[in-house]
C-alpha cells in the first residue's frame, strides 16, 4: 500500500537532508507518494507567503508531513512557520525523545527520556503588543483545556511505550495562577492513570537534576517555553541536535521534523548530518504503521553510528551527507 506524506523540503540544509531520508526509507521497502509543499524563507521570496494556504491544505488532506528545517528571522520579518503551522493545525503535543546512540559523542550515557511540550499556548501565543514606547507585554496563555490535552496525551504516550512515570515540569511556586492551573491540571489527569508513577518537580530544580542525573527521568510534560528550552537540553545530554528528533501531534495531522536548524554555515555542501531528520521518518512511520521498516532503518542507522567508519563532521567524522546515508543503505 502506497501512504501519502507532504514533504517540507526546507531551507539551508532542508533539500539535502529530506532527499537521502527520502532515498533511505525507499530502500527500506515503503511505498510513500510525497507530495512537495512549499513553506520558509524559500516559499516567501517565490510567492510571498511562507507558510501558503495549499501547504496547509495539503497538510490537511494527507495528515502527515515530514519538514525539513524552515530559516525564521529574528526579532524582525514574518511570523515562524514553525509556530503557525502548529497553531494551523493544532499540533499541540511536541515530542521529543532524549536517547543515547552508541558511537555518538556525548555527556552522558543511558539516557532514555521524552520531553512532552505543549505546543500552541504559553508565551508562543504570539499576543505581544507595546504597552507605551520602551514598555512591551508578552501574554502567556494557560487554559484548563489545553493542559488537560497535553497532560493525557503524555500519559497515553507513557502508557503506550510501556514508560514508568510522568513528572510535570512547572513554576507554579511562582506563577501561581498560569502554572497552578497546569500543575493542578496534571495532578488530576495523573489520577486516571493508576498504572503510571507521577511526581512533579519546579523547572530549574529539573534543568537541574537533568544535567546532574538525566537517568532518573523518564516522561516530562510541561507547557511550551519550558519545553522549548528543557527539550534542546536534553537533547545535548545525548549528542546534540544532530541526533534528536521530533514530532507534532494533534488531533487532525502530524508533523514530523528534526529539531535543529537550517545550518546556513554548511548547506549546500553536502556536509550535513541526516540522523536527526531520520530518526524523525522512523517515528513517522511508526506512526503511520509501518513498524517493521522503522526497526529496520533504526539498526542499520545505529551500526553504522556504532561502527564510527561514515561519520558526518559534527560527529568528528568525514563522510559527506550522501556517503553517510550510502552506508545505512547498505546495512538495509
Ligand atoms: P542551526 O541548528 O541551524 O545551527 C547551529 C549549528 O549546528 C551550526 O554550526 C550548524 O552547522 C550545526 N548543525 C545544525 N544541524 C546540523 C546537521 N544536521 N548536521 C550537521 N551540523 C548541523 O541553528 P541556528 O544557526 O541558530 O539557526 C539557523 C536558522 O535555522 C535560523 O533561521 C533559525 O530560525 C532556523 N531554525 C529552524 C528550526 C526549525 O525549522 N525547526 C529550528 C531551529 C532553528
């Protein structure tokens, strides 16, 4: 059976990336018809809108998407494609799993956790406004709802892997009515899952204790700023953004990505590390049933890691972008 996937090819490194993932998943035996949608800085100059309506409607007609990075300016210019489309199509459950590889230099070694982020609320609400010249607002946004959602979501995640405990990440000793509705929120979620272990923890006693003994978490939920920051930590315990990789969940579509950026410093090169953006496909495709094939792809990916002889640059190594992916091929 032949799946429809949208494909978000990027910017910088974006193409290169997503065409030898492409190659990769072929060779593993799964017929996908990917369907190329426009979207990033790419998308802006040819037709003005980074983010066009047939992106997001295809998006819509398919439910699955797999994007390469997206170049977003800062503090000026449009929007962040990546906060839009999470907020187009309601993708508020961002995961983000922290595993260590074998042959992949890092910190720490043993690591197995999943950040669980919410993904449309919080400071990402985008409702910033100036107050009088010199004094600016930023609103952070916790409803009832959308704790819940996350909150369920990293429970039914949890529950599903065969996970032990939940532990919601938060600053209600502080923010006493924004992150006493999240915490108290979870705490009754937490209460439908009897099977599951929960605990709580304040978000810099978590940063913490993740970079002390990152060994002892297991699923982290919390709301979107947090996220952000505590998933991109825990993503160098384990080797870096590189390596990790990411999904977006809602009720309508997933979106599928690696969490670095566009790399501007080596696109074009052939240089860029695939790991990331594959190890995302493979979530993908389990997500999309085809299990076997993920497993697949993951060992040949993990030996070739492992064997440390086809390494990209930033794993100290010096193989190009396509003999890297040559070799997990070869391992399929
Ligand atoms: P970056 O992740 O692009 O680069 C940081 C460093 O990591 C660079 O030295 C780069 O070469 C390296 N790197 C990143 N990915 C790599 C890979 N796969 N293989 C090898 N090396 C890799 O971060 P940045 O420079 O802060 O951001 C550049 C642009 O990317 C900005 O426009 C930013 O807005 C955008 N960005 C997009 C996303 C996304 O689309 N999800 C995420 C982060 C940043």
């Amino acid at each position: 059976m032949s799946h429809q996937v949208c494909l978000l090819s990027g910017d910088g490194i974006g193409p290169e990336i997503t065409h030898v993932v492409q190659e990769i998943i072929d060779a593993a035996g799964v017929k996908i018809e990917w369907i190329p949608c426009e979207a990033g800085l790419s998308a802006y100059e040819k037709g003005g809108d980074p983010l066009p309506q047939a992106t997001l409607d295809n998006i819509r007609t398919t439910k699955l998407a797999l994007k390469g990075p997206l170049a977003t300016a800062s503090g000026t210019g449009f929007r962040s494609v990546n906060v839009s489309l999470r907020k187009e199509l309601q993708l508020y459950a961002n995961y983000r799993p922290a595993k260590s590889l074998k042959g992949v230099p890092a910190p720490f070694k043993d690591v197995d956790l999943i950040v669980v982020r919410e993904n449309t609320e919080g400071l990402y609400s985008g409702l910033e406004h100036t107050v009088v010249p010199g004094v600016v607002e930023s609103l952070r946004v916790i409803t009832e709802a959308g704790s819940r959602r996350i909150a369920e979501f990293a429970f039914e995640t949890a529950r599903s892997l065969g996970r032990k405990r939940v532990t919601c990440i938060h600053k209600a000793n502080i923010l006493k009515l924004s992150d006493g509705l999240f915490l108290d929120t979870c705490n009754k979620v937490a209460k439908d899952y009897p099977d599951i272990e929960y605990d709580d923890c304040i978000v810099d006693a978590a940063a913490m204790k993740m970079v002390l003994n990152p060994q002892q978490f297991d699923v982290l939920v919390m709301e979107n700023l947090f996220g952000d920051i505590l998933s991109d930590l825990a993503s160098g315990l384990v080797g870096g953004l590189g390596v990790t990789p990411s999904g977006n969940l809602g009720t309508d579509a997933a979106v599928f990505e690696a969490v670095h950026g566009t790399a501007p410093d080596i696109a074009g090169k052939n240089l860029a590390n695939p790991t990331a953006l594959l190890l995302s496909a493979t979530m993908m495709l389990k997500h999309m049933g085809e299990t076997e094939a993920a497993k697949k792809i993951e060992a040949s990916l993990f030996s070739v890691l492992e064997e440390g002889k086809t390494l990209t640059g930033d794993l100290k190594g010096s193989a190009s972008t396509t003999e890297f992916a040559e070799a997990i091929i070869a391992k399929l």
